[in-house]
C-alpha cells in the first residue's frame, strides 16, 4: 500500500470512528454530515468522497454493531464450562449491554431514523444472518444443557428456535427500551422467565 492509499484508508477509518461515536450517543437521525466531519476532522467532501452518504455510514454502523455482538456472544458460550455458568454469563453479557446504551426516554434512536435502517434490505440481511448465527449458539448450548440434565429433551428444536427469536426481540422492543432504564433487573426476570417459565425455580 502506498503512501496515498494508506492516507485514504486511515482518513476513512478516522471518519468511521466519528460518526460510530456520534450515532452511538446521539441515534443516526440527530448526527448530520458535518457533525461527523467536524469530529473527524475533515472535510464534509471527504465524507462523500469516501463513503457517497450517511446512509452507506449508517449501515457499516449498523453492521459492525450486529457483528460485534455476535463475536461477544460466541466468546461467551463457546468456551469449556458448565450450561449454567454459560447461560448465566449471556444474561450477564445482554443486561451490561443494555446498561452501555442510551435509554429511550433521552430521545437516541439508533435503529429509528428517517433513513429507515429497520427496513433497509442490506441491513434486514445483516440482522438475519446475525439472528441465525445467535440462533446457532443458542441452540448448542441448549444441546449442552440436555446433557447435563438442565434442559427438558421434550422441547423441539422448532419450538426452540421460535421462542428464541421471540426472546431476542424482546430486546428491541419499544416498551422494554423504555422499562429497561427504570428497572435494570428486566434482563434477569426475562432469562428467568426463558429458563423457568412462569412456575419458577422449584
């Protein structure tokens, strides 16, 4: 790589750090171009030059997230370790997750913006393959969970699979963004709920 095209790719890395930060605190709808530039300390011809429009800026911000999160969570359920310490650990990882991010009621609406990134084909593709992949590692920890005797060997995997995706909506959805902050514990009565159901531990 020569000196030009290392220029260009540590300008492009610097703007991508801006504006991650940005729509990190403040949502994609509130940073404008010339918040990100001004961050990053270029020009905003250079933002468009490198990246054509925040648009393309939100969707590798989107993507890296989704990405990240995987990467965390495979770490987490993966190594050597007992069904309970695993599952307890992802509780663990969601709920701190959940604390890092700007509650709803402070106005940041990351996936809510008029760029529409909760229906942008390219993003609905990331987030699918995502979910599927979360999908993967939960289920193979519910296969460890049968082995040690934790998880009921009665339950399909098709009933396994719809009530995960159910779960890790539950996330997303606006009236948990909004509870979350008031009751930090929600994440724990959720993992409860999905390890328990509503009898509870015996």
């Amino acid at each position: 790589m020569d000196g030009f095209a290392r220029r260009k790719e540590q300008s492009k890395e610097e703007i991508r750090k801006a504006a991650w930060e940005l729509f990190s605190q403040f949502g994609v709808d509130k940073v404008s171009m010339s918040d990100i530039a001004r961050k990053a300390g270029v020009s905003p011809a250079t933002i468009y030059n490198n990246f054509d429009s925040k648009e393309a800026l939100a969707r590798e911000f989107v993507s890296g997230m989704v990405e990240g999160l995987v990467s965390r969570a495979h770490e987490i359920v993966t190594p050597q370790g007992s069904y309970q310490e695993k599952i307890n650990a992802f509780f663990q990882f969601i709920s701190a997750m959940m604390a890092g991010g700007k509650p709803a009621s402070e106005g940041v609406a990351v996936f809510t913006s008029s760029i529409d990134l909760q229906n942008d084909p390219e993003i609905r593709e990331i987030r699918t393959k995502a979910q599927e992949k979360m999908l993967t590692l939960l289920l193979g920890l519910i296969e460890e969970g049968r082995r040690e005797g934790q998880v009921s060997m009665e339950i399909s995997e098709e009933a396994l699979r719809i009530y995960f995706v159910l779960f890790m909506d539950a996330f997303t959805h606006a009236e948990f963004q909004q509870q979350y902050p008031r009751n930090p514990n929600l994440v724990n009565e959720l993992g409860a709920l999905m390890l328990y159901g509503l009898k509870g531990k015996k």
